[in-house]
C-alpha cells in the first residue's frame, strides 16, 4: 500500500538550507544538545534548479509550502526570494507559504522587501517569528540570536504590510512573561501570538545547561572548541538494540502519521524527499545512533540516491519500496525508527496545545 500517491500531495515541507546564526539546544545541528555537529555539512543551500523541478511537479496538487528549520533558517538561503516567486508564479491553488524564523539574520531592507512579497501575494506568504521570551529570556533557548536585531527586522516586516504570527515556546523560564509578550508582539505589529506549551522533557537540562555555562552562554567559539567529527562507527547490531528498546514502549498500532493525513511530504535541502520533518530532522542528528539507525532504514539498503529528486521524479520516489512495503505495510510488525520514536505519540493528547490571540 502506497504511504501516498503522487496526485494526492498538497503540502510540502522544506529544510531549505544547513545555515543558521543560532544553536538552539537539542537542534539537529547540536551534539550533546549545547555543542556543535560537526557532522553536519554547514553552508549548503537547496539550489533554484532543484526548487523549480519540484515546484513544476506539483504545480496541480500543491497547497501549502511550510520552511521550516531542523538545519538552518530558511531565510539564510540566499535565493530565497526567487523560490518564493517562482511557487506563486507555478502553482495556482497554493493558499499559505509560511516561512518560520528566529528573526535575527539578514537586515532591514530583506525584511522590508518579504513584507512588500506578503501584501503583494494577499498575506498567502506568512511570517512565523520564533520568539521565545523577552530581552532577558530568548537568548537562553534561541542561543546566539541578537535581540536588537530581532525587533528591527521583525517590526521592518510587518511596517511593510507582511502578514506575522509571533510563535512562542512556553520554558519554565519564560512562562512568566505570556502577557507581556503578547502585548509588546501586539505592539510590533503582529497579526497572531500563538503560545506553544512544550512537550519537551528535556528543556529543565537545557536550562541547567545555561545556568552552568552562563558566563559563556554567548561565546560561539568556545562552545565550538568543545566538539568535533563524530568519526565512531555505529554497527546495525546497535542500531537495532536502540529501536529495540523503543518498540517495548509502544504497539505497533499506536503509529498516527500526521503528515500522512496533512497530505505531505518534507523536503531536506540536499534534495532528498522524506515523509516529515522528523526524517529530514534525523538524517544528519548529532546524535549518530539515530542518524545511522535511519540510513540502515533506507539508505544503506537502497543506496545514496534512492529518495533524491535530483535524480528522480517525486512520483517515482513514492512509489519505491519504502515508501510502498517499509513505511506503511510494515508498521505493525516491524515499525519504521522515527515512525516508532515521534509518531507512536502523534494522537489528541500529544499534539501540541495552542493559545493564538488575533489582534
């Protein structure tokens, strides 16, 4: 059975780039959570040609386009401007291209100019500002992001007309300050503050990481200095040990695919189509037993190129045994690893609880 046919798709996420200026705690791009993954391949950028051959396959079915973020922020990508037109341009029934940043890269007259793009596309091209605190408290999560930038570029948007949800995730540390947040985002220019409650169980570690390194917090170099290639090989004997212990936690019934539901498929910005976010998220994880425990899933069995749109057509990607036997079929008797490990908990009472307040 099909994970989804190829005419069905109509929402595509996308890690548009390994760019970014922060270093979140528990990012794909961190190794024990605070220190760089050097693993990763830092500076790549999906290419235009490959954007356009996408975009150009699901120009009648597409809509909605979500940039998210397990590796970079989307607006690092210096082509990004280009990939917004070209999708409005190809496909006549998108309804949102939501973009989500952490507001602290490029400059004012950038931001000025995605602005003019979301009144010019009737606010179908929407701002998510990930904001988590004030002055004093967003630093600590979003690590490296300048506060000052932050309101210049995010107020420059929305004085040019751009459509912002101001998205904030709710930390011990932070809660305290939900009002005043909503009012200084109402103040901004925000359209919507939505407060996210954190379903994280290690967020208390990511503060005591902070409290114990607060003197440098902020220092990039020294944190980087800390960490270096994870050159360890990873057996499949461990891997399977690893998804062993998950699968005792849960029934194979369990598994609800969100995205699966949502009609969508996530794109890494190598070019590689995966079936969320959490695959994408995975691929390059700093923690190696999980990136290697999906590579012996798919890449190690069907080779290097096997889910690359550079090198096959999205509709011939979804029909290739993982995406007909592995991911679906398979569920029950020998679930897929993120299947297991994210969507085993994908029902009512996992998925994240809101609070929006439209102004």
């Amino acid at each position: 059975m099909n994970y989804l046919k190829f005419n069905e798709i109509k929402f595509l996420n996308v890690d548009l780039n390994c760019i970014c200026n922060a270093a979140c705690p528990g990012c794909a791009r961190q190794r024990g959570y605070i220190y760089k993954n050097y693993n990763t391949p830092n500076g790549k950028y999906l290419q235009t040609n490959t954007w356009k051959k996408i975009i150009d396959e699901l120009k009648y079915t597409l809509q909605k386009i979500v940039l998210c973020g397990n590796y970079g922020d989307a607006v690092a990508s210096p082509n990004i401007i280009e990939l917004i037109n070209y999708a409005f341009s190809t496909c006549k029934d998108l309804q949102t291209f939501q973009i989500d940043s952490n507001m602290g890269l490029k400059n004012v007259e950038f931001w000025k100019e995605l602005g003019s793009l979301s009144k010019q596309y009737g606010h179908k091209l929407k701002l998510h500002a990930s904001i988590d605190g004030l002055e004093d408290t967003n630093h600590i999560y979003r690590r490296f992001v300048v506060w000052e930038k932050v309101c210049e570029n995010l107020k420059a948007y929305n004085l040019a007309g751009g459509n912002s949800t101001w998205k904030m995730i709710q930390f011990t540390w932070n809660k305290h300050q939900e009002e005043k947040v909503q009012s200084f985002a109402k103040e901004i220019g925000c359209k919507v503050f939505e407060f996210t409650k954190n379903n994280n169980n290690d967020s208390d570690f990511f503060y005591n990481s902070y409290i114990d390194n607060k003197n440098n917090w902020n220092n990039r170099k020294h944190f980087n200095s800390l960490s270096d290639i994870d050159s360890s090989i990873i057996k499949e004997s461990q891997c399977k040990e690893y998804k062993l212990k998950i699968k005792e936690k849960i029934k194979g019934d369990d598994i609800f695919c969100l995205t699966k539901k949502d009609k969508g498929i996530h794109l890494n910005w190598d070019g590689k189509i995966w079936p969320c976010c959490w695959y994408g998220g995975a691929y390059y994880n700093g923690n190696k037993v999980i990136s290697e425990s999906v590579k012996y899933e798919t890449d190690y069995k069907y080779g290097d190129n096997w889910n690359n749109v550079q090198h096959h057509s999205i509709e011939n990607i979804l029909e290739s045994d993982f995406y007909k036997k592995d991911l679906h079929n398979n569920q029950i008797t020998d679930p897929s690893i993120m299947c297991m490990e994210v969507c085993s908990k994908c029902d009512d009472k996992w998925i994240s609880i809101h609070t929006r307040a439209q102004y």
